[in-house]
C-alpha cells in the first residue's frame, strides 16, 4: 500500500531535531523549473502563483537565493497547512516517522513527488500554474505519467488522501491491476454527504496520523478510523470510494 497527499502552500525551514535521509527522486526536473521561474521578471512570477504583492516578493525572492543541494529541512516538516498540523510528525514516534517513510508520498508541483524524509527547500508553485511558456499548458503536462510510475514500482493498491487538484497527477494514468480507493470526509446534510475544504484537510491529516499509529496496511483496516468525530459510512462506500461522516 502506498498513500497519496498533496502538499500545502505555506512551508518552513526546520531540520534541527530530525535528520533528512535522501534527496528528492526527481531533483533535476525541479532544477529545470527553478532556473525558469528565475529567469521570469516579477510580474511573470506573479502572474504564475495568483497571489497578492506580499506573498509574491517572498516567493519570487526565495527563487532567486534557492540553491536545492544544500536542503535541509524534511518535506513533512516542511509543509506547514492545516493538513500537516493535524498529522503532527513533530509528535510522532520514530516506529511512526518509519512507517510514513515506507509508505506516504506527498504530491508537488515543484518536487513532483517526495518521500517524508526527502530534503526540500520552501518553494511556491501550484500544479495548476499555467506554464505554457516553459513549453507546458500547466505542470500536469511537465510531470505526464512520471509521478504515477514511481508508485505504481512499489505497489497495486494506492491509497488517495489528495486533493482533486492533485489526485490528477495519478488517476488518469491507473492501470487495470491497480486499486486507488480514495476517502471521502463530510457532513451529513439532510440525506446529502457534503465535504468541506478545511474540515476534509484536518481528515486527511487525522487518517495520515491513524495509518502511522496503527501501522495500516490493509484497506479494511481503514474502516476503525474515528478521529474528529468521523465514522466509516458502508452504504456510501464502494471498492473505490470510502465514505467518512461526521453526523
């Protein structure tokens, strides 16, 4: 089993209480993108990242001083959004840290995919961002069926914990032996299943964290999970598509 998430777009430098352990598999891909978004003018750079003038000094900056040999802060340390801070890796046990090691890959625009322990530097860049003038419609197109086939190596069971944003990286390149089951988080609205951005973001951190305790590795071992209120929902749930509502 492999597990699938996507990154978040806040991101920090701490490396001092735990070590990395390799580098990212696709660093010279990432080296490709750091030279052209640092030879965009600002305005361009902006225009890529969609965000305000705050926001995009520090990115742009980061670029121009960016050296990714000398990385040193763990990809799931780095990441600093609500997703991170409910699967807590800082409070993590080292039989739960090498759990994560052996089985999440975290999804990325920039990295294209990166182990928990794979030394990354704080980096701005969205799948969705248009690149048509690095020779891409957008980053989907740059990393093509490459990310899916690093996990598709290790296993026939994918485990989609992903936005749809980044679940798009693998899905459309599935093979017929292999199984993606994807985790659905929601409210119970009247007979309606609704699932809200920040409350499936908590979720997901909560099931990354509940996998690593509990040392998952069957799906019907996901069916326990309960945190934040949640409860698997068999009538809503198929091969594909495991329900959790929070009634």
């Amino acid at each position: 089993m492999r597990v699938i998430i996507a990154p978040a777009k806040r991101m920090r430098e701490e490396g001092e209480w735990l070590e990395v352990q390799d580098l990212p598999v696709f660093l010279e891909r990432s080296e490709e993108l750091k030279q052209w978004i640092c030879g965009l003018s600002y305005e361009e750079a902006k225009k890529l990242w969609k965000c305000n003038e705050k926001i995009a000094w520090e990115a742009y900056a980061r670029f121009q001083r960016m050296d990714l040999d000398h990385a040193f802060t763990p990809a799931v340390l780095s990441y600093d959004g609500i997703q991170y801070q409910y699967l807590a890796p800082a409070v993590m046990e080292e039989r739960e840290l090498s759990y994560l090691q052996e089985h999440l890959w975290i999804l990325s625009g920039f990295y294209g995919i990166l182990r928990p322990m794979d030394a990354v530097v704080p980096y701005r860049l969205e799948m969705q961002a248009k690149t048509e003038k690095f020779g891409h419609p957008s980053l989907y197109e740059y990393w093509g069926d490459t990310l899916y086939r690093q996990i598709a190596g290790e296993t026939d069971f994918i485990l989609n914990l992903a936005s749809k944003e980044y679940a798009r990286c693998v899905e459309p390149y599935l093979e017929k032996h292999m199984r993606f089951l994807t985790c659905i988080f929601g409210d119970l609205e009247g007979n309606r299943v609704v699932q809200k951005g920040t409350k499936a973001k908590m979720a997901r951190g909560e099931m990354v964290r509940f996998l690593a305790q509990n040392r998952i590795e069957h799906p019907d071992q996901l069916k326990d999970f309960e945190g934040l209120g949640y409860h698997y929902d068999q009538e809503r749930s198929d091969e594909t598509m495991y329900v959790f509502v929070n009634y």
